[in-house]
C-alpha cells in the first residue's frame, strides 16, 4: 500500500512538472526565513525548480534587517502607517541592508549551482509628500522592466529583486517587497504566486470562518476561492495580522490574473515541493473560480453554439449534430458566457457504469487566451465527480495531444460503457482517452 502511495506521488510530481516547464513563478520570501534553520533547505527546493525548466523570480523581504541595520547605525526612522518614512540620510543604509539581503539568496542558490542576478528590473517614483508628509525616499513601483528581466530567465538564470527601486533620473527609492512581487507576477504573466513566511499555516481555529468551509483534519484551510478569501477577511481585522495581509495580498493578486496563489509555511521542509507537486498541499492555495462564467446552455443558445461548433463539424474534428440533437440532450450541455455571448461549449453525456463522455467541445478562436476548452472541460469534470461518476472520456481524432496535458490517458474500446461501446464508429477510428477521477482532489494545483 505504502509503495503504491509513493508511485502516485511520483506520478503527480511529473504530471505537475511537465505541466509547468517553461512557466514562471514568483517567490517573495519573508526575511526572517533567512535566519531560520531551513533556509538552505528552502533554497534547495527553489533551486531544483530552476533546474527542472520552471522560470524562478525571487523577491526577497527586508523589512526587519533594514530595522535593524538603521538601529544599529542609529539613522531616524518611523512608519506612516505601512509605510516606511526614508529620508536622504537613511536610504544608503537601507539600499545596503537590501542587497546584503538579496546576496543571501545569491549565495544560497550558488551552493546548487544555480546562477543568479541581483538586477535593477523596477522603475519607481516617490510618495512625495501626502497630507503633509514628506515621504522622502519612499517610493512606490511605476514599470517592471520585463525586457532585461525576461533575457536573464530565458538564460536559465534566476532573477534576485530587492525591495529598491530607481527613478528615471536615477534617483533610487525604498519600495515594498510585497508591493515588488505583485507588479513582477502581473508584468511576467505568473502562473503561479508563492508567498512564504515564516509563521503556521491559516487554521480554521485563528480566524472566523465562512460556514461549510473545507478544511483538513488539522484544521489547515488547503484550499480558498477568491470569494471564500474575501469573506474571511470581511469577518477578521487584517490590521497587525501578517497571515491576514498576505491573504490581502493574495487576493489582490489572484484578480489581477495569477492563476494560482500560494501561502506556505517556509520553515517547513520540503513545503514547496508538496504544494506544488501533490494534491494535498502545504499550505493554503487561493485560486480564481475557473468556472464563474460558466452556466447550462439555454434554448436561445442553440444558433450560437452550432456557429461555433461550424467549423469543426465541416473539418470532421467534431461530429455532425443538428439543433434538434442539441435540444435533446439540452441538460447535458453547458457554454462560457462573455456579457451575455456564448464564446464555448461542452457536453457531459452519462453513458452508465459510473463514467460519463466530455464531448461537444467548441470555442471561440478569437478568445484563446481565457483558455476556455481547459476551463470547461474542468467545469465538466467537476460536474461528473459531483454526479458520482468513476472516469470520463473523450473521443478524439485529433486533439489528443491537449488531453494528454490535460492528464487524460489513453485506453481501449474494449473499456468504454457497453452502451457507448455498441454505438462506437469504427469506420471514424476515433481514439479514446480516459481521466481518473479518484486520482484527483476539487480544486487541484
């Protein structure tokens, strides 16, 4: 038993690595995880990304060892709020505690022979002076330089961004870390968030919760919708609450368009690698609902559904239906609606035996980049592991490969519901790709 939990562990780390090769990643990683025992460990993990195709972007915070190098040098220094008040006097130091920071993270990743660049890839501008208060060399991100940024990843190196910033004119500006992460995940497309920290994971037992809210046996809150996000933070005072910010932040950075964000305890060994790698997580993943635009197809839909589904009918990728097939099987049907426009459609038709067929997919070519077919396709699988069912299917003549990265395995005839199997065309020769459904967790990484 054990030897096969470890195969499909094994199984999910490739599946996810594929997945992701070539995708970039941002890590803002907390400073007091620096001076705890696992660093090394953590950058080891963080390297071995780099080293599997994965595109890292580091954001090191260094808040606390700029407190502490202006203590030390005893330069003036206060907060507005969040907000760190940085005179002329004081930027050398923080400028300095920034990028000693940042050589810790460059020194780390050269232990497993990644390179790295601590580079200037954010332009800034000043606070100024707000309600009567001088910001002075307090700044907030005007542009990510994603030109310089993309040549150092696309060499297979890793980018190091310190929490300073330069004006146009060369005047630099201290800028927040979380504030840095957000615009780099924003400019560069992110598939993925990683906030790490140096404190527990959200538990249901901190915080006033929503009712119904899933959680593990420890209480450990895997996994959040942006909604169920909000919600939580409605109910709970944020202020002086670092989980609670970087929930803020998360979210933030969820509707700006990161698919993905995630919260994990940096302390813990190996915490990266088991929530990006596995299904059951380390820590708390915030993701958008994939599936808001989403809604059962409507009579009236008909004529927009069959001039989607035209073109693929007439280049035999799709079979032939009419609009009284459509109706017929109505219920079975569901499209992405873009402001009242059906832009995509699918079908999950349950065939008996505990497995249902995804078929009917169509979309609209213009809108490729909302990556719609994924999107319902997961909006079906969702429906059918609902509905109680063991696997789905497709059959295909061309599309193969995409159900492939999908995670869809190939199987036989042979292995399609006796119904489905007696109405099969063997003169169209379609291949049949089969999911899983225990294998797979509701709202997986």
């Amino acid at each position: 038993m054990q030897q096969t939990s470890q195969v499909e562990l094994i199984r999910e780390a490739f599946f996810y690595q594929s997945r992701f090769h070539g995708r970039t990643m941002v890590f803002k990683v907390d400073y007091p995880l620096t001076e705890a025992p696992s660093f090394p460990s953590l950058m080891n993990d963080l390297a071995l990304l780099a080293q599997t195709g994965i595109r890292v972007v580091i954001v090191p915070g260094a808040k606390e060892w700029i407190d502490a190098v202006l203590t030390e040098y005893e330069i003036p220094w206060s907060y507005e709020g969040t907000v760190r008040l940085t005179s002329g006097q004081a930027i050398p130091f923080v400028k300095m505690a920034a990028f000693e920071v940042a050589t810790r993270f460059m020194t780390a990743l050269s232990a497993s022979r990644i390179d790295s660049v601590i580079g200037n890839f954010v332009r800034a501008r000043g606070l100024g002076v707000v309600n009567g208060v001088d910001y002075g060399h307090s700044g907030v991100v005007e542009k990510i330089l994603v030109e310089p940024l993309s040549r150092v990843l696309q060499m297979g190196m890793v980018p190091i961004i310190p929490c300073i910033g330069w004006s146009i004119a060369g005047k630099p500006y201290n800028l927040p870390s979380d504030e840095i992460a957000l615009e780099v995940c924003r400019a560069l497309g992110a598939v993925k968030f990683f906030i790490l920290s140096a404190h527990g994971p959200l538990m249901t037992s901190h915080y006033q919760v929503p009712a119904n809210l899933s959680c593990d046996a420890s209480g450990r809150i895997g996994r959040l919708t942006l909604q169920e996000a909000q919600a939580i933070l409605d109910m709970n005072s944020p202020q002086k609450d670092r989980p609670l910010e970087e929930l803020q932040l998360a979210l933030r950075a969820g509707r700006a368009g990161v698919e993905r964000v995630h919260l994990v305890d940096g302390r813990e060994e190996g915490a990266v690698l088991r929530e990006l790698f596995s299904n059951l997580g380390a820590g708390t993943m915030i993701y958008a609902d994939e599936y808001e635009s989403i809604r059962p197809l409507l009579a009236d839909d008909i004529p927009q559904v069959l001039r989607l589904m035209e073109p693929l009918m007439e280049q035999g990728i799709l079979l032939r239906r009419s609009a009284d097939d459509i109706h017929e099987k109505i219920k079975d049907y569901v499209v992405f609606d873009i402001d009242g426009s059906v832009h995509a459609c699918g079908a999950l038709h349950d065939w008996g035996e505990g497995q249902g067929e995804i078929a009917a997919l169509a979309t609209d070519p213009l809108y490729g980049e909302l990556n719609m077919g994924r999107r319902i396709v997961g909006y079906l699988i969702e429906r059918a592991r609902k509905q109680g069912m063991k696997r789905v299917f497709v059959l295909t003549t061309r599309t193969h490969d995409w159900f492939e990265y999908l995670g869809f395995k190939e199987i036989s005839v042979e292995e399609l519901p006796e119904r489905k199997r007696r109405l099969y065309d063997y003169k169209r020769k379609s291949k049949v790709f089969a999911l899983d459904l225990s294998s797979l967790s509701p709202g997986s990484s």
